[in-house]
C-alpha cells in the first residue's frame, strides 16, 4: 500500500480540532471549574434533549407498547367493535413464524433484496460519476449540475415519471422493441423499482465521494506518478483508499434509506403487490388496516434491523460516524484524515 | 472512553424515564369511555365542518355557501383531504381514533359505511327524516349497516358499457350485445373490417387495485352468483361466481381483452377506447363527456353492462354523507345533511359537476337526459347494481379479492382454486 502520510500542513487544516480536549489538569481549581462547566453543557444541551425525547423516544416507546397489543375485536351480537385493544404479548412477533409470516417475510426479502442490488449499482455508479465530476474539464458545472437533477426531483413524482416510463405502450417498451407489462406481478417489477432508485440515489453517493475526492492532496497523485504508478494503481491504492471513509458513510446512508423504502414501489408498482413490497409498506398496509398492533410490531421489527445493519457497519467495515469517539488505536494521520473528510461529506447532504 | 460510555448510559437511561412517564401519562386514559349510546341525540346548534375530498369543480362551496348565507350562526366550513381515497379514509380514521370533533359531517366512500359503523365512528341516523323512498334502492343500501341508516347518499355511481356504435353498425350488428357471447361475437364480426385492424375486443379495470375488485364483483354478479350472501357471510366458492371468473380468464386466454389491460385502471383503458384501440369499454359515466372531446367523439354509445344470460349488474360507486360520532352541533349537522341530500343539492350536483344523482326521478328528466345522454343507461345500470361485499374488514375483503383474481387473471391459478382460496380468506378475514 502506498504510504498515505500527508504533510503536516494540510493535517492541520483537516484535523486540527483533535488537540483541543486537553487531559483534566490535576487541582481542585480546575476540577471544580470542569464539574461547572459540565453543568453548563449539560443545561445547554438540555433542551435538545428534551426535543429528542419528545419526538424520537416518546414515539419509539409507544410503538414498541403499541406491538404489544392485538386487533380489535368484532362483537357478533350488536355488530359493534369493541373499545379497548387486547393485550397480546408477544404474540405479534410469534405470528411472524406462523402462517401470517409468509407476507412478512416476502417483505424482509424484497427489502433485502432491494437493499443489496440498489445499493451495489448505486455505490458503482456513482463512483464512476464522482470521478467524471471530479475532472477538470469545460463545461464540468454543467456535468455536476445534471449529475445531481435526478437527486432534486421528489420521489413521488420520480415515481409518476417512471410509471409512464414504464407503462405498457410507454419508452421502456418502445426502446427494447418487445412488450413487458413492467407494473404487473413478477420479476420484472422489481427490474423496474431497482432502475428507478438507482437512476434517482446514485447522485447522492456521487456527491458524497466528490466531496472525499476533493480531499485527497494532489502531492499524493504527483508522487504516485513519479513512482510509475498508472492510472488504475491510483485508483486502487490512493483514490479508493483515502476515499474509503466517505463512500462508506455514503453507503451506510443509502443502506438505512434502501431499507425503509417505501413511495417508489408503492407509487411506481402499486399497493400489496407481493414482488415489491416492502416492510415499510406492510407496516402502512396494516396500519391502513386498523390493526395497529401488527403495524406496529413490523415497523419495531424494521427498526431493529435497520439498527442492525447500522451497527454492522460501525463494526465490521470501521465506518467512523462519530468523528468524537475515534479509537486511540488507530494511527494519528490516518484518523485525522478520515475525520477530516467524513466532516466535510457530512456537510453536503444537508446544504 | 469507558467514563464517557458510562455518562452515555446514565443520560439515555433518564431519557427511558422520562419517555415512560410520559407513556403512562399518555396511557392513562385508554379504557374510560365505553359503548357510546346507542340512540344518538341529535342536539346543539353552531358552527361545524363538512369534511371531504378536495374539490376542483368548486360545487361543493357553492353549495355550502347558498347553505351559510341562510343559516348564518350555524356555518359549515369545508375541510378539503386529498383527493387520493386511501388518503381520505385514514385522515378521517385517525380524527376517529384521537377522538377529535375537528370534523362534523363526513363525506365517505359507500364501501366504507360498515367499518364506520362498527367501530362507531359514524351515529345512527334517523332513517324516517330523509327521503330514502325517492332515491334508488341500491344506493340507500349502501348506507345501512346491520339494517340501520348510518350514512344517507349524495352522489351515485355505476359501470356502463361503452361500445363503437359505428363499427358495429357497419359490421351489421344490428342489436347492441347484452351477453358476453353476443358481444364476443359481435367483436369476431366488427375485427373483420378492414378500419378495426388492430383493434381488441374488449377492456375494464383489472390492475391490481380497487378497480380489479370491482370488475371481479361485477362479473360474479353478472353470472348469478355473489361474494358475500345476504347475511353477509362469503359464499364465493360456486358454480355461478366460477362462470363470471371465467369470462376474465378465458377473455384473457383467448384475446378479447388485450394482455396489457392487466395494467388497465380507468385511465389506461379510456385512452385505449379514445385513441381506437378497444371496441368495448367497461368505465365509469365520467369518461362520456371526455370521449366527446376525443377522436372517438360521436362515434360511440353506452349500454348497460352485458352478463351471462341477459343484462349484466354494476358495482356501485359514490358517496354518502354520515356524522361523526365525536362532533359537536350535532342538530346543526343533521340539518345540513338533509340539506345537502335533498334533490335540489343532488340536481346542482347533478348540472354543475355531473356527479350522478341517488334521486330516481332525475334520471327520466328530459332537460337532464339531453345534458347527459347516458342518464337512462344508468339508471338501469344502478338498479341492477350489488354493492359490493359489505363487511366491516373491507380493506382486508377487497386486498383478498384483487390477489386470487389477480392470480386467475395471470394464470398462476385455475378460477377454481383462486374461489376456494378466496373463500378461504375472506372466512379468516370475518372471523377476526
């Protein structure tokens, strides 16, 4: 591997926050001053706490109590629903292995399944634009600006387009010369739903490796170059390398996002057609219903795996989320870098 | 790292806390108010809200305003939900489940009247203070539940059959087709002709959708049989619904309705009848005024729907206005539905947004029928309509109607098996 040490200036203007938690200083003085300033942080980020609780926890919790409870039931006699939802337990999750499991796990592959190839094409695809956006050529604004025109349009309406697109008589069919009935059931569907999120999110990971790709100095390159390295040894050894942190938090986005997708299949293919439907559209589906319980107890079931998948990532592939709580293990260029691009790409998707 | 994990865990553990006493907070008043009465008294007078699909002919505010200029202390305010169904059923599901009085008269689909009614979102309504005996039997019908008027009608809807009255002329088919077969074999004779090149028999609405739902009703309907009996308990595994199955299926093998009609919803197949494409059309009325417009315009007509043995019967569509359980003025708003049901609202209804009428004696209305020339194919088109399967799980009913058609349609399963399964399911789903 190519040393990848970077000049001390350019750690500097990547990393230099790092030096700034110095070690508790030993002395009551200074003691005190940190407990205080901790009640200070503490009283400062209160109320951000307090938000959070209301509007991430408080519903959390309530949908992990409300997966507790069954279906209303129907009283014979008057006719009449009953009032009150009966306290089933875990009898929510244990129906998943029974009969009423074959839906959900059909959602769980479909999920899976639209998870892995998306996110596979995606992750290519958009590489290869990051690249061509990251060339200096005339005329590149352009090139960036209509790189990222599938990204801007609203999945709703990407989904209408793509519906026409696919429509019986519509240019799909036209282009390849043969009819596909794209919307009905089979493994056509799914072609469809993966070309259109592939078409739409592949700018996002393109925009976020632009952003890693803008980091990396041009030193690293000139002297790859005076070493004889060819274009494709830059690539593997330097490019994908120092690129490596922001196209894993670009794909760990896209991970979280492919796994509760949910308007694109159900705008472009339709509601409860077994070869789309996801877990989030099972969850509306049930919710849509009334049977709040199951609803729920699929959508707890999705957060679960979603936070599943997240943690695996931490883990297994080191994708450093938290800039903060970098391990003192790893080598201090290397982390400076990483943290250094990770805040950058961070930056582009909100702005 | 170890301290600042620890502080992680103490802070998210007072976070678990706080959530849970807000949880009980928020618990605490599950089990209090139990049966509502059974004979809602209608009492109160003020300002309430009429609460329905967005309305792009501007109707709807017309008529309330005519209602507010007379009765200014009682006003109505038009809540306008999504034009999208599915979207309007849950909006006024969860007013209903937070128990809100944000919404007063409720514009509901007339498939929706049964769940309504048995979670009691919807009151009883007083049958004997609206005119029921002037409207059409089926529509009244698709307000009761459990032989209580729960929600009156305001518009009506049914399926008619659009044919190409030129080229059936030409091709000597002197009668229009009340039968399947007469009207496959009108298509055989009328495909002949050197202009219906191309062209297919026959489409309805078979994506898998509310509108597969429907075309299976009617066809099960249309061959004698039912999907739900009239105690209201699924009989769908008979000789009679596997006729009308059937006739999609076997209109699928054989090429009277094309292959990408699976695809269909009502657009689709409107504009394969409008750009020449189809000699039947199963639609709704509203496609009348747009064929008109288009290079089909005097070129077709409209007929009842055909059947097995004679004329076929309709599903019916619409809308009926009910009263939420949890509002308030409830005298106000019983008046206001009176009103907004009457036969002058419906004939405004009728003029302005030829929304069909529930009204029978509109139908025969001479000035009307020139308006609306496909009033009298209507007509018996409503009359000889079955509402569909009137059950309180009807998301669940319709879901399991448009999966085993859908598989019959595409020949994953024989007719037979997709009825015995249908029956299957729709068993389990009134059982719950």
């Amino acid at each position: 591997m190519v040393d990848t040490k970077i000049p001390p200036g350019a750690a500097d203007r990547t990393g230099s926050h790092t030096g700034k938690s110095p070690a508790p200083v030993k002395g009551s003085k200074r003691t005190w001053a940190t407990a205080a300033s901790g009640r200070t942080a503490a009283l400062l980020v209160s109320p951000t706490l307090l938000v959070l609780t209301v509007v991430v926890l408080y519903p959390t919790l309530m949908a992990l109590k409300e997966s507790l409870y069954g279906t209303k039931g129907l009283d014979p006699q008057t006719g009449f629903i009953s009032d009150t939802e009966p306290f089933v337990g875990l009898q929510n999750y244990a129906d998943i292995f029974g009969d009423a499991g074959d839906r959900f796990w059909n959602a769980f592959w479909n999920t899976t399944f639209f998870t892995v190839t998306t996110v596979g094409l995606e992750t290519l695809i958009g590489v290869a634009m990051a690249l061509i956006m990251h060339r200096a050529f005339s005329g590149r604004a352009l090139i960036r600006a209509s790189i990222l025109i599938p990204w801007a349009v609203p999945t709703a309406i990407s989904g209408l387009l793509w519906r026409w697109i696919f429509n019986s008589d519509g240019i799909a069919n036209a282009l390849i010369g043969h009819q596909v009935l794209w919307t009905t059931e089979g493994f056509h569907a799914k072609v469809a739903v993966i070309i259109a999120e592939v078409w739409k999110t592949s700018p996002f990971i393109g925009l976020l490796v632009l952003a890693g790709l803008q980091v990396i100095p041009k030193e690293v390159y000139e002297a790859a170059r005076l070493d004889g390295a060819g274009p494709l040894a830059q690539f593997w050894r330097i490019t994908l390398p120092l690129v490596k942190p922001a196209l894993l938090v670009a794909v760990l986005f896209r991970c979280l996002d492919a796994l509760r997708m949910f308007d694109l299949p159900y705008l472009l293919i339709g509601a409860q057609k077994n070869s789309v439907e996801t877990l989030s559209m099972l969850a509306q589906n049930e919710a849509s219903n009334v049977r709040f319980g199951p609803a729920a107890a699929y959508a707890v079931l999705l957060f679960v795996y979603v936070f599943l998948i997240a943690l695996g990532f931490v883990r297994l592939l080191g994708a450093d989320l938290v800039g903060d709580v970098g391990g003192p293990a790893r080598t201090k260029g290397k982390s400076r870098l990483r943290r250094g691009s990770i805040r950058n790409s961070a930056e582009v998707p909100t702005a | 790292m170890n301290a600042r994990t620890s502080r992680v865990l103490q802070c998210s553990a007072v976070l678990v806390a706080a959530g849970l006493v807000l949880t009980a907070c928020g618990s605490s008043d599950d089990s209090s108010s139990s049966g509502a009465s059974k004979s809602p008294s209608f009492s109160g007078r003020g300002p309430i809200t009429y609460a329905a699909a967005k309305d792009s002919s501007g109707v709807v505010q017309k008529v309330i305003d005519s209602w507010n200029e007379q009765h200014p202390k009682e006003k109505v305010t038009f809540v306008q939900l999504p034009a999208d169904v599915n979207q309007q059923r849950q909006q006024m599901i969860q007013n209903a489940e937070t128990k809100s009085d944000a919404y007063t008269v409720l514009s509901l689909d007339v498939v929706w009247t049964s769940e309504f009614a048995a979670h009691q979102w919807i009151d009883q309504l007083p049958a004997a203070q609206f005119p029921l005996d002037k409207m059409l039997k089926p529509t009244v019908q698709t307000g009761q539940y459990r032989d209580n008027l729960y929600a009156v009608p305001q518009s009506s809807d049914g399926g008619v059959l659009y044919y190409r009255s030129d080229l059936l002329k030409k091709a000597g088919v002197a009668a229009t087709p009340t039968t399947w077969a007469e009207m496959k074999a009108a298509c055989a004779k009328v495909e002949k002709l050197p202009e219906a090149k191309g062209m297919d028999c026959y489409a309805g609405q078979f994506q898998k959708y509310e509108g597969l739902t429907v075309n299976f009703a009617e066809a099960v309907n249309s061959a004698g049989g039912v999907i739900t009996d009239a105690d209201g308990k699924p009989n769908v595994d008979t000789p009679e619904a596997k006729k009308g199955l059937d006739f999609l299926v076997d209109s699928f093998k054989d090429g009277t309705i094309p292959k990408e009609a699976i695809t269909y919803q009502e657009e689709e197949g409107r504009q394969a009848f409008q750009s020449g494409k189809l000699v039947f059309l199963r639609n709704w009325p509203y496609v009348y005024s747009l064929a008109e417009k288009s290079k089909v315009a005097g070129k077709f007509e409209v007929a009842p729907l055909p059947g097995l043995t004679g004329a076929g019967s309709s599903s019916l569509g619409g809308h009926n206005v009910a009263l939420s359980s949890f509002a308030e003025n409830k005298a106000t708003a019983l008046d206001f539905m009176k009103f907004f049901t009457s036969q002058d609202t419906a004939t405004t209804f009728l003029k302005d947004a030829s929304m069909a009428p529930p009204y029978e004696a509109l139908y025969d209305d001479q000035a009307l029928v020139k308006q609306y020339p496909y009033l009298p194919v209507l007509k018996k088109s409503i009359l000889n309509a079955v509402p569909r399967p009137r059950v309180v799980q009807y998301g669940d009913a319709s879901s399991a109607i448009q999966q085993e058609a859908y598989a019959a349609l595409n020949g994953d399963k024989s007719s037979a098996q997709a009825l015995k399964d249908l029956q299957d399911e729709l068993q389990k789903s009134a059982a719950q």
